[in-house]
C-alpha cells in the first residue's frame, strides 16, 4: 500500500512540474535569450551581434576587421568584471598583431609611472609573481588579474610593447576632494599639458554618473569633473606621446570610450590620425548607436566566454 501512494505521490509531483512549465511556455514567461535593446532603431540583439554605430545594422567580424585595419587607433572598452570582454579584446589583439606585429598596447590599468616595469614584462625580463609585485596590480588596479592573464601573456610572448596609460591612481581622490590648484607639487607633475572641461557633452554624462559619488569631501561637482578630465587628458595624452608610426589597441573601460568624448576625441585632438571605437556591451540593457562606431553584444554570463572566430 505504501508503494502505491508513494508512486502515486511521485507520478502527482511529475504532473504538477509539467502543468507549470506548460504554463509558463504558454503564457510567454519561458527563460528567453537576453538580447540588447538598440534605442535607435527599438531592435533587439542577441549576444554575438555586431552593430555598427554609423548604419544601425549587424556587420560581420570580417567586415569588422577590414575596418579596424584602416585606421590607426583601436578603443576596445570592457565591463571590468567580465571574462568574455577580455577574450574580445584579446581576438582583436591577435587578429591586427598578424598584420601589424609591431603594434603598442595602451591599458588603463597601469599608470604612466610604471612604464619602467612595462617594458620589462615585454621583455620577457620579469616572472609573474615577480611583475605583480612590481606594478602593484593589488594596490592599483583590484581586478583579479586572471581576468588580463591572457592579453599580458601575449604580450610578452610576442614582445609587444605595453604603454601605461593612467595618471596615478592617488591623484584624481585628490582633485575631487581638494582641486587642482591644492595638489602638491610632486603629484602635479603627472597631470597633462592640457586639461579640457568645455565638452558640455561629457559634463552632461558626468552629471548623472556624480549623483553616485557624493562621499563626503566630494560635494563640489567642478572638482570632480576636474579629476575626471585630468584622467582622460592623461590618457589621450600617453597615447599621443607614444604613438610613432604604430598602430595602437587601447584597452579601457566603456565609460572612457562612451560616445567618443573621453579618451578618443582628446587623443584624436593631439595626433589627428584615425581611430575606430567598440564598446563591448553584455546583453540584457539598451545602447545607443552613437556611443561607439560598434557595438559588440557580449552574453550576460561572464564566465562562460565565446570564443573568437
């Protein structure tokens, strides 16, 4: 008798879990793909999809590619955290190193005053454990470094030169709390030539992003725009200074490349050579075409990355 009710029990509890995923099938609460809303055009689009900024419409890799190599300058942005941005920019790495193996890496994660260890890493001259320490990546930088292992081991691996681009990490704390004209000698010697606050454009998104970080200390908003600037000047202007006759993939957060009033246009002012951005964006949001010439979908789960092909 027990046997009956618990076969029983067990073909009921079956039926109940096939009733609710019929349910859910038929009222169009099924899991679905995340896709990424184009606010444009209101089109929605899968991870894998390559928009281009200019038409509003999917582009194949290659057709992605044969553009990237008609310009000099490269902005591949990344969410931090997320594993599948890294691969991406490692492919693109790959892909123009087989043209142009001469070209220059440009990170946001390492400032300027590190170059000395850049080099040396390249050179092939520093172990990893030996080149954390080195840099600082803990203390500079946070993310884990597992997420960059790859792109750092490509690049010693083929010799190829990575340029620090950031103003040390002390600095922009101090302008926003302070201002510029309170920094201290030793520190102002890191800022560049040139300091660009009248792109209302990037004041306007800097506006919405202060809401966030109102930390005591940090209630003047000009200041913080002012660190903010000085940051992207900084990294325009490592570009420009090291650029030759290279061409250049810079890595660097979306919010640097967003809309091109960040790193690109500032570096584009100092060297007027041409330049393409992409902004890798996990789906599940919404984008607007104008904040980068393409707009890479990446899936949601970082930690289960496409590969390039």
């Amino acid at each position: 008798m027990r046997k009956i009710r618990h076969r029983c029990f067990s073909m009921g509890l079956i039926v109940i879990i096939t009733a609710v995923i019929s349910a859910f099938i038929i009222s169009g609460c099924a899991i679905t793909e995340k896709k990424l809303l184009i606010n444009d055009n209101s089109i929605s689009y899968p991870a894998g999809v390559i928009i281009s900024g200019k038409s509003g419409t999917p582009v194949l890799q290659e057709a992605l590619l044969a553009d990237l190599d008609s310009v000099r300058i490269v902005y591949v942005g990344e969410n931090h955290r997320n594993l599948e941005h890294h691969k991406i920019q490692l492919g693109i790495i790959k892909e123009i190193h087989k043209k142009h193996p001469d070209l220059i890496i440009g990170m946001e994660m390492f400032a300027k005053n590190y170059q000395a260890v850049l080099d040396k890493w390249s050179e092939g001259l520093l172990e990893e454990k030996e080149f954390l320490q080195k840099s600082h990546w803990y203390v500079n930088w946070r993310f884990k470094y597992e997420l960059y292992r790859d792109i750092l081991d490509f690049a010693r691996e083929h010799r190829i030169r990575i340029i620090g681009l950031n103003i040390p990490s002390h600095i922009p704390p101090k302008i926003s709390v302070g201002g510029i004209d309170n920094l201290l000698e030793d520190d102002r010697r890191y800022l560049p030539a040139e300091i660009d606050t009248t792109i209302e454009a990037h004041r306007t998104y800097l506006q919405k992003i202060f809401k966030f970080h109102t930390l005591p200390g940090r209630e003047d908003f000009e200041n913080f725009y002012m660190a903010q600037c000085a940051w992207e000047d900084t990294m325009a202007e490592s570009i420009a200074l090291n650029l030759g006759s290279h061409p250049v993939v810079v890595i660097a957060g979306n919010g640097h490349i967003k809309n091109k009033f960040g790193i690109p246009d500032r570096a584009y002012k100092r060297t007027r050579v041409s330049f393409r951005t992409i902004s890798l964006i996990p789906a599940g949001g919404n984008a607007d075409l104008s904040c980068a010439d393409y707009i890479w979908i990446t899936p949601q789960n970082s930690r289960q990355p496409r590969r390039w092909h």
